[in-house]
C-alpha cells in the first residue's frame, strides 16, 4: 500500500515539472529575435487601394511575351548637342570713294571757312592800304599757310586787285579762288599709287608719328581700296604699340581683308616683309604695311623705319609712301614731314582731323615744304571719313562757294 502511494506522488510530480519545462520554453520560443511570427487564426483583410493606384483590368489581348517587347537599344546614345562656332563678323560695303569729298564739303566748310570769309572781308574794303594787307597776310599765317605762300599769295592778291580796278563781291570771290588754288598746285597728281609696274602687289609704306591717328588711316585706307575692287592685305608691323595689331586687324575684318602680324614687341621689318611675300603667294592686289608710330626725334627709331623699308625692296619697290600728319598740330607737322622725308622717300601726304580746329592752310605749307602732294585728307571719326583730297572741292569749302 505504501508502495502503491509513493509511485502515485512520483508520477505526479514528473506530470508538474514535465509542464513547467513546456511552458517555459514556449516562452522562450515568443522572445527570440528573429523567430518567424506565428500564423493568425483571423485572416487579415485586405490593404485599401492608395490614390493613384490603378486597379488591374481584364485584358482583352493576350499578354506579349519578352521578344515581341519593344526594348530600347542600349547601345544607342544620347544626341549630344554640338556648340556652333561663333558667327563670323559681317562683311561691310565701305561706299564708293568718288565724289566723297564733295559729300563732306558741308563738315569741311563748317570748320575750315573762316580763312575764306576773312580774306574776303578784308579785300572789300574801300581801301586797301599797307595795313589791311597786313592783316591779310597776318590771317593767312594764322592759319598756317606758312611764309614763303603767304608772302606769294599777298603779292598775287594786290597785283590782281590792283589791275581789277572794281572790286565787286562776285570778282573778289572769284579772284581768292583762282589764286587758292593756284598755290595749291592742281596739277599734282593725287592718286594712290597701288598698281605695281612688276607682277607683284602694290606696295604702300604708312609712316607717322604717334598720335597721327597713322593706324586708323591705314583701315580708312584698306576701306577705301576695297571700295574701288581692291583685294588687300594688311601688314601690322607697329609691333611697339600695344594693341595696334589688334586694331588695324579689326579694321580688315570689317572689310574682308586679312592681316599679317607677329609677337608684340617683334621685329617690324620681319612683319612687314612676311606680309609682302603673303601678298604675292595669295595674288593680292595691294599689300598696305602701318609702321611703328616711332617719334621722329629718335634717331635709332628712324634708322628701323629705314631698315623696314630696305627689308620690304627685297621683294619689290615700294609704290607709295604715305606720310599721315595731324593737322592740328601745325607747324610742328612741317618738322616731322622733314624728318621723316630723309629717312625715306615720301610721296604723298595724309593729313587728318581736318574737320576739327586744324587751319587749312597747312594744306598749302606741307605741299611747299616736301614738294609732294596731300592726297588723302580724314574729315572724321567715321569708317568712311577719309577723302582723295580735291583742291576744288576744298577752296570751294574754304570760300564758301
């Protein structure tokens, strides 16, 4: 019976242990980390459609498989854009050069005839005694006609009013003209000379001293070449001057006509003999070279424009040397005009800024000073302000006629 009692308390206390053992490893089972959840008795209702969602129609057509899909290529690339050059500068029309002169006789007037109404001021008088030809002679030398023409012209004047008798304002005006022009010499010949007699380019040599404005006439120049069917290159041997490359460069796109230059502060005979042999090899009609704008007092500065000179007869002579003078400066432009005319051998004068304060009478002293004509006057700050000088147009301005 014992027996019997202890086996039944045994059995019991396994059964209590044998559950606690279960129950806690279930436990155990619900806090491990990454122990899959335990599938819910209720079923979960399904998730409500966000906005924006499309709900899955019945499709009519039977799905297409991976090969009828169209894929893009991957082995096509994007266009990429390509950046265009920047536009060339538009080529401009300089206008015709004939009769530009005459065109701007109203801005050459406008400035230039105070000389004319003097004079003829002063040749109305009712007596012309030795003081009123003082006072003519004092205002022709005012507007540096120089002395030796002054002295000339005063002399003509009384020996013509003189056997004239009657002095009407018709005959005065008539009289101041044809003696005008008689001093300035008509019968020179004003051309630029860019033909070349050889089968070669034109050749024109631009000298000056700084300040002349020598580079911008040089691109007047170019401008009024073209105008006449010139084809032009230019050569920018002022290689001293910042930026004067860059300028006279400017100037040639404008017109079409191509530049040579070098490294600033280079050899400006190399420059310039450079830009002669591209002339010849392209078939260019004329070749126009802007030397440094050197001072005239230093003496080595000269002997380079000498030896640019030199340089450029290796190839050909020269056909013009053009000497550009301010003409506001007035008689110190005749001390340059000497200077540069032994250093090389000028043929034609520039005079610029005409229109401004400059008396025209260094017109008539720069031609008696060198002997050579001024062929070309600047009446402007415009692109087509540069004139084949003509003394007719010009005493007419002077006069007023």
């Amino acid at each position: 019976m014992e027996l019997i009692l202890a086996v039944v308390i045994a059995v019991v206390v396994l059964g209590v242990l044998g559950g606690l053992v279960v129950g806690g490893r279930k436990k155990k089972a619900k806090t491990l980390p990454g122990a899959p959840p335990t599938t819910p008795d209720i079923t979960a209702p399904p998730a409500e459609p966000h906005v924006g969602d499309e709900a899955e129609e019945p499709r009519d057509q039977p799905r297409r498989t991976i090969e009828e899909v169209d894929l893009p290529d991957a082995t096509a690339t994007a266009p990429v854009a390509v950046e265009e050059p920047p536009a060339a500068p538009a080529i401009e029309v300089p206008e015709p050069t004939a009769g530009r002169l005459v065109r701007l006789r109203a801005r050459l007037s406008r400035s230039q005839n105070a000389l004319g109404k003097g004079l003829l001021t002063l040749l109305s008088r009712e007596h012309l005694d030795d003081d009123t030809w003082e006072e003519i002679e004092d205002t022709l030398l005012t507007a540096d006609v120089g002395v030796q023409p002054t002295q000339e012209l005063v002399e003509q004047l009384r020996e013509r009013v003189k056997i004239l008798g009657t002095r009407t304002p018709a005959e005065l005006r008539a009289l101041l003209r044809e003696e005008l022009l008689k001093i300035l010499v008509p019968e020179f010949d004003r051309a630029v000379n860019t033909d070349s007699p050889l089968d070669t380019p034109g050749i024109v040599m631009v000298v000056g001293v700084n300040g002349t404005g020598k580079t911008t006439t040089t691109g007047k120049l170019a401008r009024v070449l073209v105008a006449d069917g010139k084809n032009v290159v230019l050569g920018a041997a002022d290689t001293f001057r910042a930026a004067a490359a860059d300028q006279l460069q400017t100037w040639g796109e404008r017109v079409g006509a191509r530049t040579v230059r070098g490294p600033e502060g280079g050899d400006p005979a190399s420059v310039a003999f450079d830009a002669v042999k591209e002339g010849i090899e392209e078939g260019a009609d004329v070749v126009l070279i802007d030397t440094a704008g050197r001072l005239h007092t230093k003496t080595g500065l000269m002997d380079e424009l000498g030896k640019v000179k030199r340089v450029v007869e290796k190839h050909a002579p020269l056909d013009e040397v053009l000497l550009v003078l301010d003409a506001t400066t007035g008689q110190n432009g005749l001390v340059q005009a000497r200077v540069f005319a032994e250093v090389v051998n000028i043929t034609g004068i520039v005079l610029t800024k005409l229109d401004g304060t400059a008396k025209g009478g260094i017109v008539i002293a720069v031609q008696r000073e060198l002997g050579v004509p001024v062929k070309l006057i600047g009446l402007g700050e415009g692109a087509d302000d540069l004139a084949p000088f003509e003394p007719e147009a010009f005493v007419d301005a002077l006069i007023g006629e």
